[in-house]
C-alpha cells in the first residue's frame, strides 16, 4: 500500500431517526453552517440529476493541523436514508460511504473515507507524518459527530427561544485574523 493512501473508518450514534440523519448529511452546501470546524467554503457545480445523483461541488475544508485542502466531490450514490456515496479528486482523490442503520430511537452512523492523498505535503510526508494525519482527520470526525448532534438538536427545537439556546458549532482552529478574513470564518 502506498504511504500516501488512507483508509478511515468512523462511527457516530446519534440519538435520532436515520431520516433526521440523512436530511443533515445529504445537503452539501449546508455543511459550512452546521459543521464549520472542517468545512471553510462549499460551491455547487452543478446540481443532481433526475436520479438524485452526479451533483458536483467544490469544497474547502481543514482540520486542527495548520493547512487547507481543495477537493471536488461527486455524488454517486443516493439511498434515502441509508446510503450517502461520493467521489473525490484534487488535493486527494478517493470515495466517500455514509451507510446509516437504524437501531431503536438511535442512527448508526459508519462513514467509510477510502483516499490517496495528492497535495504535496500530505503525499512526500505520508511516510514521517502518517499518525498525525490521521489523528487529524479523527480530530475533524468528532467535531462532526458533535456539531451533528447540535444541528439535530436545533431542527427539533419547537420555538425560536429554545434553538437559540443550543449552543453553536465548533469553530475552526488554527485560523488568524487574515485566513479567517480570506474564507469569510467568524
């Protein structure tokens, strides 16, 4: 296996119906609102067919380690409200499975992340620094299990005074005055 190639395995449980799940995780171009510790900028290149797939977007996105990434995502497969799949090329290139089960008044989340990283710090360093990128994206799948849970939380709120009341998502790190600035963060 290349040094450069990552194979990331996540699993969330939320409190939630897979409906409720589903509706957060399939609409790309929210993911800047309610998960804003990864995602920095999300543009629509072009919208889903008939079937509900091939829809195109160009995303930014980071983690707690100081750099950016670029990458189109596609999406290839959809199954309301079990099964979310994508394509991925630019910085890295790879697939993307969301599978949801439902499991009582709970959704098993298992997001399978299949990647071979193209941008030049994560492919000539993959060898040395392999452990930290992947705490990395770790670190940015748990800010999205707890931005998730938040976001759930806010749909489910009856009034104005009780989604004001759930507390916002995590931010992103590492980000100064001029980066926040330049993706329009804070």
């Amino acid at each position: 296996m290349a040094a450069n190639r990552y194979e990331f395995v996540t699993r969330w449980r939320v409190e939630a119906a897979r409906e409720d799940v589903f509706a957060v995780l399939e609409d790309t171009c929210d993911l800047v609102r309610w998960w804003p510790s990864v995602w920095l900028k999300v543009e629509q290149l072009r919208p889903a067919d008939a079937s509900g797939v091939n829809s195109a977007y160009r995303l930014t996105s980071k983690g707690w380690l100081p750099y950016v990434l670029a990458w189109n995502m596609t999406t290839t497969e959809k199954t309301p409200p079990a099964r979310l799949a994508l394509a991925a090329e630019g910085d890295f290139r790879g697939t993307g499975v969301w599978e949801l089960t439902q499991n009582g008044a709970f959704t098993d989340v298992v997001y399978t992340w299949v990647i071979v990283a193209d941008k030049a710090l994560l492919k000539y360093l993959s060898f040395l620094f392999k452990p930290l990128f992947r705490a990395n994206h770790n670190w940015a799948m748990r800010k999205g299990l707890d931005s998730l849970k938040l976001e759930l939380q806010r749909r489910r709120a009856t009034t104005d005074a009780a989604r004001a009341a759930v507390p916002p998502p995590p931010g992103p790190t590492f980000f100064g005055p001029r980066k926040r600035k330049k993706w329009g963060v804070g």
